[in-house]
C-alpha cells in the first residue's frame, strides 16, 4: 500500500511538531530573560555580602587596636605601641595578653620595666627560686599593677611629695606590702600625731622646722627618710623668708610665687643684704613707674619691677614696657625726662 506524503507547510510544520518536537526545541535560546536576572541579581547579592563582611572585618580590627592603644596609653605603656601593632597585625587582640608577649621581647623588655621596675625585680627573684627548685612568684599584670599604684598613692595622699614615689611603689609591690598595710601605717602614725604626740614637742618642731602636721606623720613613719626632707623644707623656707623678709623691709609688696623664685637663687635666698638692695632699687623707682603708667594710660605693677629686677618669669616683657613707657615719657618732655634720667634704669644686684 502506498501513502501519499505530501502536505501543504502548514500541513508539513505539524508533523515536524508532532515527530520530531526536538528539532523546534533546538531552536529555541538556551537561557531565558528571566535566568540572566537570576543570575544577575543573585552574583549582586554574594557581592554585596563580602563587601559588607570585608567592612565589617576592617571595623573589628579598627576597634581593635583603638581598644589596645587605649589600653597602653591608660597603663603608661606608649613606648610598647610598635610592638603591640605588629602583634595586633598578626591577629592577637587582647591588650594584657599583648603586654605580657611584649614584657619578654627583648627589642620592649627595657620600656616595659622602665614602666613596671618591680616585674623586673620579681623575675630576677624568681630566677633564685627556680634554681633552688622554688615556685615562681607571682607577677603583677599590667591592670594590677596601675591598681596597685593608685591604692598607694591613695593611702599616702597628703603626705610630702617624696612617699609614694615609684621607688617606693616598687619595693612596697616587691615586698607584697599591700595598699591596706601602708594605710595602717600612715593611720597610726597620723592618730599620735594628733592625738598622742605630746604638745610641746610639736609645738617645738613647728617654731624650728615650720613643720606641718602631715609632715611631723612623715617624720613618725621614717625618722631618718624625712630627716632629709625635713632639711630640704628648712633651706628652703629659710630662703623664702630671707626674700620675703627683705622686700618687707623696703616696703615692696611681693607675691608668694614671684617671692618662691626669686629665693631658688643662691644670689638672694641666702643673701639677705643681696635681696635687699635689689628691692630698694625697685623701691626707689616704685611710684615714678606708676606715674607714668598713668600718664600713658598703662596699667603698671610692682610686680613687673620685680620681674624685672631680678630677672624671674615676666622679665622679658616688664623690660620691654618699662622701656616703652620712658620713651613715651621723653616724647612727651621734648627729650627731657619728667623724672630722672636713671630713675627707671636702676642697675640689677650682680
């Protein structure tokens, strides 16, 4: 039997349809509109996401190190900073366990016990117990060794400048003297100074010494240690009233700092007649000052005579506007000074 197969197109494009489906599916694109916005927006998005971590990762090490430089400034310890931002670099974040790395790195070690000299001192015991077959002592961290300070400091507020220095933090912190145990001290030698100390004998270091009752507690801690401070206290007031004394006798008003200053020099402090002729100078040229002051309409001081005179803070501008005023003085008298021609130009006490 024979079939006839000839068929219109329309006819012909069903029966590839039917037949062969595959061969129009072969013509159709591989990837739809709808895909590439798939995939678009999907790479967008694994994009925005590292970016996002990459920045969050960049914030964290940010907070980092300020957290670790704000550790080492708190503590001290800036001299370590290069040291701890190459550790920071390599990963390491915590600020106490970075200062320990860094406290056995030779290149820091030197900073670090110029900060902690007590660690330097405990390490060095710590080699005599290991080689007696002792355990090691314990070393203060950073943190507890900035706490311990501020606990001495605490307990020895109010006395003289020289307790609670840090040789005395140091051998307080090798001792294991604790910051309760140096209050105690300071409490007991405080409660006979005001309340046991008989009268006259303090009454008697206060007319020789000048001494106040926190460094009479001084005294009562360490006789000998406050011995030298005692000394140094009595130079040093001593030069201060020889000053203060000898501007009283002239009738010169001196304030206390400018007094202070005057008497660190061994020129005046120790010289009452040197201090005093360096104030009759300025006596004698006290009023003429501040009437030419208000002749010009300058405020003028005693103080700035003193300044200048012997030479202390101020100088410099108290000799520039003494000068100023006589010359405004000579101008105004055709070249002849209303006052005398050496009024203002007292010589200095050499």
């Amino acid at each position: 039997m024979q079939f006839n197969l000839e068929f219109t197109d329309a006819g012909s494009a069903a029966f590839n349809q039917t037949f062969f489906p595959q061969q129009t599916a072969a013509a159709a694109p591989t990837s739809s509109a709808a895909e590439d916005a798939y995939w678009n927006d999907r790479n967008a998005r694994e994009a925005a996401e590292a970016a996002a971590a990459a920045q969050r990762a960049q914030q964290e090490r940010q907070r980092n190190i300020q957290n670790v430089q704000q550790f080492f400034n708190q503590y001290g310890m800036s001299a370590l900073w290069g040291g701890a931002f190459n550790l920071l670099t390599q990963g390491y974040a915590d600020p106490t366990q970075i200062a320990l790395m860094l406290s056995n790195d030779a290149n820091y070690q030197q900073a670090y016990y110029n900060r902690f000299p007590a660690v330097k001192e405990i390490r060095a015991i710590n080699g005599q117990r290991a080689a007696q077959g002792l355990p090691p002592r314990a070393e203060p961290s950073p943190a507890a060794y900035v706490e311990l300070e501020a606990g001495y400091r605490k307990a020895v507020a109010g006395l003289p400048g020289t307790w609670g220095t840090t040789n005395d933090i140091s051998e307080w912190i090798i001792k294991e003297v604790s910051p309760t145990e140096v209050a105690e001290r300071v409490t007991t030698a405080t409660n006979y100074i005001y309340y046991d100390a008989n009268q006259y004998v303090k009454d008697e270091l206060r007319g020789i010494y000048g001494l106040t009752d926190q460094e009479m507690v001084a005294y009562v801690l360490d006789p000998d240690r406050a011995q030298e401070e005692i000394e140094q206290q009595y130079s040093k007031r001593m030069a201060q009233a020889t000053v203060g004394g000898a501007a009283d006798s002239l009738g010169v008003s001196l304030a206390d700092a400018q007094r202070n200053e005057i008497a660190g020099s061994d020129l005046y402090g120790k010289s009452f007649g040197n201090a005093a002729s360096g104030f009759k100078a300025i006596a004698e040229i006290d009023d003429a000052y501040e009437r030419l002051g208000k002749l010009s309409g300058v405020t003028t001081t005693t103080g700035e005579l003193v300044s200048d005179q012997f030479g202390i803070s101020g100088a410099a501008d108290a000799a520039g506007k003494k000068k100023k005023l006589a010359s405004q003085e000579r101008a105004r008298f055709g070249g002849q000074s209303a006052v005398s021609r050496t009024s203002l130009a007292q010589k200095r006490v050499r």
